[in-house]
C-alpha cells in the first residue's frame, strides 16, 4: 500500500469501528482532563512564583480547608486521588484495545474482544510509556516546576536545560519506537523485541518519510487542538465559578464550575477520539504492510 492509500486505509477504520471510537474517547476524556488539571496547578504556581511566593505540594488542601467542611474536603480529594489512578492506568488499558482491534479491522476479522487486549497487554503498554516517560510535555513542565520551587541558586537553571534536552532525546527515541506498540500486540513479543523490531523498520524504510512527516502533522494538530482546549475550558470554567461565587457559597460554587469543565471536557473528547483513534490505526497498518516486506538485514533466506 502507498502512504496515501494507508492514510485513506486508516481513517475508514476510524470513522467504521464504533468499538475503537469508544475506547478513543474515553482515553481522550482521560488525557485531556489529566493535562487540565496540571494547566490549572502550574498556573496557580507560576503566579505564586513570580509573586515572590511559590505555593507547596499542600497549599490547595489548606486552600479548600479554609473554605468548605471537612467532609466535604475528604470527598474532594478522595475523589481527585482516585480519578489521578485512572488517568495513568486507562490510557494504557485503551492503547492495548485500540491497537489490537485496528489490526483485526484491517485483518477482516470481528471487531471485538478490545477488554481481553486492554487487560493482556496492559503492563507492556504502561511499560513502554513510562520508558518515554520524559517525552510528555506535562511530565517535563511538573518537573520544570519542582526543580524552581525546591531547587536553590543558579543551578537549578542548569537542571532544567538538562531536563528540556532529555525532553528532546525522548521524542526523538519515542518517534523511532512508533512500531514497537503494534509489535507488541500484533506479533506478542516482548517490549524489548518490539523496540528492536521498531527501531528496524524505521532505519530500513526511509524512503517512507514523506508518510511519516504527515502522520507527524497529523500529530501536530491534534497536539495543537488538545492546547487550545486545556487553554479554554480552564478559562470557562473559572470565569462561571467568579461569577457564581457572589450568590453561592465556596462550596457549590466550586461544584458547579467542576460540573461545566468537566461536560465541556467530554463533548470536546468526543471530536479527539477520531484523531486519536487515526494516529494509533495509521502506526498499526503501517505496521502490517512494512512487514510484508523481507527483513532488509536477511540477504540470504
């Protein structure tokens, strides 16, 4: 297949498997409100900062605990801890059942089965993100933000030119394991198999890349989108919670302005999930076509 009949290829598996969009949406979900909340936090810190003034791990507890009742606190972060834990584990559920039912879609094979994929391949997916761990921008800003607010002198500047270098050797080295997740799924090998497999298939067809700029525009965009938003349903959300704040109390108000971002978060995951979905369905195909191809490293069979 020609990377414009992939690309084609790929989006008719997105836009005619309702079961991948349903998994894309709710990691979208997920995703979005996790990278919100960390807006919102280093927002908070960055003003405190540049005040004169950094706030610490606890300040927002101590914040709420001025202002509602305990129970009330009690709910909010029992409830703050436990959506924290699905963040970071169902991400990594979806990407195992995304992968794994693009590859029967495009097989021909019965779309189902996407909890036995998400639930079996689980910890090589959680292992491969955590491997990148520092390829995240939000990971790289909270770390950014810890080293300036408990890091003394001038070298913590040094630390962070460190940490943005890391940043960049992480995407390049996440970029050449694009095939390594659909490695793991499809053929079932270990992590490390599927990295050395990825790295191959990346170094063997450079005359690919054209496609793989545009899968990385692709990207581009839906990183551009996802911006736009954790800019703008933080920026609603406190706008209608100031404005409630002159008729309800602290409580309430904190309750509603919570309810709006958090439907304006779903109704936004939903247009996400298809871009999401793309992004996994186009790695997968490529996947399944590159290895029709022999091993550029077998001369003799």
């Amino acid at each position: 297949m020609t990377p414009r009949e992939i690309i084609a290829e790929a989006w008719a598996i997105t836009k005619r498997e309702k079961p991948l969009r349903r998994w894309g949406i709710a990691s979208s979900f997920l995703e979005t409100l996790f990278a919100t909340k960390l807006l919102i936090y280093q927002a908070w810190f960055f003003v405190s900062y540049m005040q004169g003034r950094p706030i610490g791990f606890f300040d927002d507890v101590l914040w709420l605990q001025a202002r509602v009742p305990t129970a009330a606190l009690v709910a909010i972060v029992t409830v703050f801890l436990v959506l924290l834990a699905i963040e970071w584990i169902f991400p990594n559920l979806a990407r195992g059942a995304i992968i794994g039912l693009t590859a029967k879609s495009h097989r021909k094979e019965e779309v189902k089965g996407g909890l036995v994929l998400a639930i079996y391949n689980f910890f090589p997916m959680l292992g491969l993100h955590e491997l990148f761990v520092l390829a995240s921008l939000a990971n790289t800003v909270t770390i950014i933000s810890l080293i300036l607010r408990y890091i003394a002198g001038d070298f913590k500047y040094a630390m962070i030119g460190f940490v943005v270098l890391f940043w960049i050797i992480s995407n390049i080295l996440k970029f050449m394991a694009s095939f390594a997740e659909p490695a793991v799924v499809v053929k079932r090998v270990s992590i490390f198999a599927g990295l050395g497999s990825s790295f191959k298939l990346i170094l063997s067809y450079l005359n690919h890349v054209m496609f793989l700029w545009l899968l990385l525009l692709v990207i581009t965009i839906r990183v551009a989108f996802n911006a736009l938003l954790v800019l703008l349903i933080p920026t609603i959300a406190v706008g209608i919670g100031l404005l409630l704040a002159n008729v309800l109390s602290p409580l309430y108000t904190l309750l509603i302005a919570i309810g709006i971002g958090v439907l304006l978060l779903f109704i936004a995951s939903y247009f996400f999930a298809y871009l999401h979905v793309f992004k996994e369905a186009v790695w997968t195909v490529t996947y399944f076509e590159l290895k029709k191809h022999k091993d550029l490293l077998v001369i003799e069979e």
